[in-house]
C-alpha cells in the first residue's frame, strides 16, 4: 500500500471510528470490548509473530535501548522547560507527560507492521515493549509529583506484571533465544488478529476522541503536540542516526516516535489529578495532527 493509500486508509477507519461514536454505533461498552480485544489479543499476536523466529541480536541492541532512553530522557527535560510557565499544575503536568507518552501500542506497531515489513515490525515490537516498561512508571511519578496525587507508584508499576503486550515480547524472545519449534498452525491462527490489530485499533481511537472540545487553548495545544508529532521522530532520527542504527532499525524508531499521545494518558489524567478536559484536547489533536505527520515519515522511512 502506497502512503497516500495508507493516508486514506488511517483517515478512513479514524472518521469511521468517531462517526460511529456519535452515532451511538460504537458505545462506551462496545469500544472498551474492542480495546480490550486489540490489547489482549490482536497487539500480542502481532508482537509474538514478529519475533519468536528472530535472532534476539537482531532486534536488541545497547543502542535500541540507549537511544530510547535518551529521546525519552531529552523530551521530558524540553517539556519541563516549555511548559514550566504554565500557572495550573494539573495543565503543566498534563502538558509535560502529553509531550513524550506516544500511542505505540494502537497506533505505531500497526503501522509499522502495514508498511515496514516483517524486520521492522521485530524491531517496533521491542520498542513497545521498551516504551511499557517506561511509560508508565515515568507518566505515574510526574502526574503524581507535579499534582500532589497519593496514588501508587508501585501499585501501578506490578500492573505491568500482567501486560499481555509485554507477555507476548517475552514469549516471542524466549522462544527465539530457546530456539523452541513453533507449530505453524499457531502461527496462521495468530495471522488474522494480527492483521486486524491497525483497523480495529483506529476504530476505538476514533470512537473515543472527544471532538466536541472548544479550541480556547490552541497556543497551549500546539506546543504539546510539537513536541509530540514533530520533535520527537525528529530527535529520534538525529539520536539513532548517530548510533549507526541500520535504515531498518531506524526507520522502525522513528515512526514508533512519531506516533501521537497515547489516549491512556487521559485515563491517568483522570485518575491522578490532571486537567481531564485538556488531555482530551491534546490527544484528538495529536491524534489529528500525526495522520499528516506519520504519512510522511512512512514515505521517508517505510
């Protein structure tokens, strides 16, 4: 599929997903069935095909990891600096973890799977698992620091024991590290959610944007989603450059990067103290903005 194919295809299913939502087509109740069908089934489907027959030197690297980290690490710091001046801590600390939190899960693993191929989508899978084991502990501490929220760092942390996402990433390493014979009868079955996982995945993200928030705070807005949809594929493109990551590997990185704010950082907005109303914006936004945004970076990397 060409990019304005997949352009036409992302903005298809998205307009699809939010006019069912208004419609009543796609309930609260039957978007979260579908969520929670993409999340246990159809992503850890995915994640295992692309790397239970890889060799694990092949999808992880010290500077897979490094440059992760250092993106990550980088874009907080900018985030802190940009939005410092904001007078509502619950809108600093939404803007700061709005500017970093990617949707790598429904929406960049996908894509990448779509229009990558089979190495690429090793590598993103690795990425996600990275972004997992990062995000949230990272997203929980800055919410509940900058809010003054009582919540759990660790009792959020020991929900990652049971992430099927990060389940599936294991499975998928031990059986390529043990070397173990997968029945390919197995791996047919897995072919059919794995493939479902990107239209299915656009469906519940745009049945759940709010679009009927006022666009009073574009300034505030903007700044979030710069950062998110604009310099962070950009960092990540100078930080894995620089580490000689291979163009697979790199192409893989940067489109995982580019991908919008993730729509659970509205939930633990909601949950720790943040501007609910705000995060909401910022993600149909993002959301918006990366359709253009990701549609380039597959015609320059994919």
């Amino acid at each position: 599929m060409g990019v304005l194919g997949q352009l036409g295809f992302m903005i298809t299913f998205l307009s699809v997903g939010v006019a069912a939502g208004h419609l009543g087509l796609l309930t609260e109740r039957r978007t979260d069935i579908l969520t929670t069908l993409v999340f246990t089934v159809a992503l850890p489907a995915l994640i295992f095909r692309s790397t239970y027959d890889r060799p694990l030197r092949e999808i992880i690297s010290p500077a897979l990891l490094g440059g992760f980290w250092t993106v990550i690490v980088l874009t907080v710091l900018l985030g802190w600096l940009v939005h410092r001046r904001l007078e509502s801590a619950s809108r600093r600390s939404v803007s700061v973890v709005q500017s970093y939190h990617s949707n790598m899960g429904f929406l960049g693993l996908p894509l990448v799977a779509e229009t990558m191929g089979s190495d690429a989508t090793a590598v993103a899978s690795v990425i996600l698992g990275i972004g997992a084991l990062t995000h949230v502990p990272v997203t929980v501490f800055l919410l509940v620091r900058i809010n003054g929220s009582d919540a759990s760092l660790l009792g959020e942390c020991k929900k990652l024991l049971t992430n099927p996402v990060l389940i599936a990433l294991g499975a998928g390493i031990a059986a390529s590290v043990l070397s173990v014979s997968v029945p390919e009868t197995l791996v047919r079955a897995l072919a059919l959610p794995a493939e479902l996982a990107l239209p299915v995945a656009l469906l519940c993200i745009g049945a759940t944007l709010d679009t009927d928030l006022p666009l009073s705070d574009v300034q505030e807005t903007a700044s979030v989603v710069g950062l998110k949809v604009l310099w962070m594929p950009a960092l990540a493109w100078l930080v894995y450059s620089s580490l000689s990551m291979d163009a697979t590997a790199l192409g893989a990185a940067v489109v995982m990067f580019g991908a919008p704010t993730a729509v659970s950082t509205y939930v633990y907005t909601t949950e720790l103290g943040g501007d609910a109303a705000f995060a909401s914006l910022n993600v149909f936004t993002s959301t918006v903005a990366s359709i253009g945004t990701l549609s380039v970076l597959i015609w320059l990397f994919g």
